[in-house]
C-alpha cells in the first residue's frame, strides 16, 4: 500500500451508501428471512447485491454481501451458505454490469451468479463445513433461485424508477 491510499481516498457517499446498504440487509434478516430446505433465503440481500453493483460496483458489492452474510451468520438469522451465494452473486452482478453497463446484465448477474454458482458452491461447503453428506451437487439451486429472482427484480424495477426520475444516472446516485 502507497502513501496515496487513505481513508481519505475513497468516497464519502459510497462508504455511506455501503453502511446503509449493510444495515439494511441486517436490519432485515429478521424480517424477509424464509426458509426453503437447509438454506435461509433473503431476497433482501439479492436486493442489495443488485443495487451495489449498480450504484457502488463490483468491489464494494462483494464486500457488502461478505459483511451482511458475516453479521447474519454472527447473530444466528443466517448461515454458512449465505457467504457463497451472496458473493458470487454480487461479484458476478458487478462485474456484468461494468462491462455491459445494462441495468439487466446486473440482474442476470446476480441471479446466475447466486442461484447456479453458488448454489453448486453452497453445495461444498455444507459438505465440508456443515456435515451435510446428504445434500445433492444441486440441492441449492432451486432455493437460491426463489430468494434472489424475487430481491433482484425488485431491485431492477427500483433502479428504472431512479433512472426515470433522474436520481441514478451512469451509475452515481444524485441527491
């Protein structure tokens, strides 16, 4: 790390944005928490990890999705299955989206990102860390397909409202 890199360095209003963002999904995890087999869905989080990536990007939507699964998994609303779903899903939202720069390739992004991938990924670490020897390679698919098509639309449709109004615009929020 440089000299050049402080706190200093990064934007105020994306670190506010990311705090609120955390909160949101740990305010909720109480709340919007249903569960679907072993897994505890939260639309909630797909909601965030699509709205980060578009509006904070890539880096600070995965570390968004490790925070919020971190502090669930920490008070017990949520579990070891949350850090793979949430942060592919959110990379793989972020990551789409600054390529493509479509609101849609976020959506996409995420939902084949948490849904296939870590749902096969969630698969693992039930095995290896949960002692889960019967699940199968994609048990998790399906529920992680329910939780993030539901927070991931909704976030999408929010997104089209805040570009219509002209409060997001190429990606940064304008208040």
């Amino acid at each position: 790390m440089n000299s050049q890199t402080t706190a200093a360095h990064i934007p105020t209003k994306k670190l506010v944005l990311s705090a609120l963002f955390i909160a949101l999904g740990v305010a909720t995890s109480t709340l919007l928490v249903f569960p679907i087999g072993a897994s505890k869905c939260a639309p909630v989080q797909h909601f965030i990890n699509v709205m980060s990536a578009v509006v904070l990007g890539p880096w600070y939507a995965v570390v968004n999705a490790f925070l919020i699964s971190l502090i669930r998994f920490m008070m017990g609303t949520g579990s070891l299955l949350a850090f793979p779903g949430s942060m592919i899903g959110a990379a793989l939202a972020g990551i789409l989206y600054v390529i493509f720069k479509k609101d849609i390739a976020a959506f996409v992004g995420e939902v084949f990102g948490t849904s296939v991938l870590g749902g096969i990924c969630a698969f693992f670490v039930a095995k290896l860390f949960m002692s889960n020897d019967t699940a199968a390679m994609f048990s998790y698919v399906l529920p992680f397909f329910v939780s993030t098509i539901v927070g991931s639309a909704i976030a999408y449709i929010i997104i089209k409202q805040l570009r219509l109004m002209k409060i997001l615009k190429d990606g940064k929020i304008n208040l």
